[in-house]
C-alpha cells in the first residue's frame, strides 16, 4: 500500500489546524510548520512520524478541518 503525500500547503494548513485544536504549544503543530516552511525530506519525516503519534481523535479532527 502506498503511503499518502502531503504536500507543504497542506502540512501547513494541517499545523493550524492542531494549533487550534490542541493549542498553540503543541509541539507537533511545530513541527508540522517547520516541515511546511522548509521542505527538507528530513523535517516531512519527522513531522509525518509527529503527526502519527497524536491521540487518534486528534488526528481525525485536524485532517477534518482540511477537508472542509
């Protein structure tokens, strides 16, 4: 099974979405907005790792508020 992208819009807007739904210390919000403004392969690895780890309901909600 092939794993989805997300391009560095969508990480971008991703990290806002945590922001506002965990608050704005949540350090994977961080680093889901470092990873949008440099691109690096290294920085969309370790946010897409970040982004795993969130409580499940968390996750939902953000990828959620992308699609609407």
């Amino acid at each position: 099974m092939e794993e989805t992208k997300i391009d560095r819009a969508a990480m971008g807007r991703l990290a806002k979405a945590l922001v506002f739904i965990c608050g704005p210390d949540n350090p994977t919000a961080a680093v889901l907005k470092a990873a949008a403004e440099s691109g690096s392969e290294q920085d969309i690895t370790k946010a897409r790792k970040a982004f795993l780890k969130l409580k499940p309901g968390d996750r939902r909600a953000a990828l959620t508020m992308l699609a609407d």
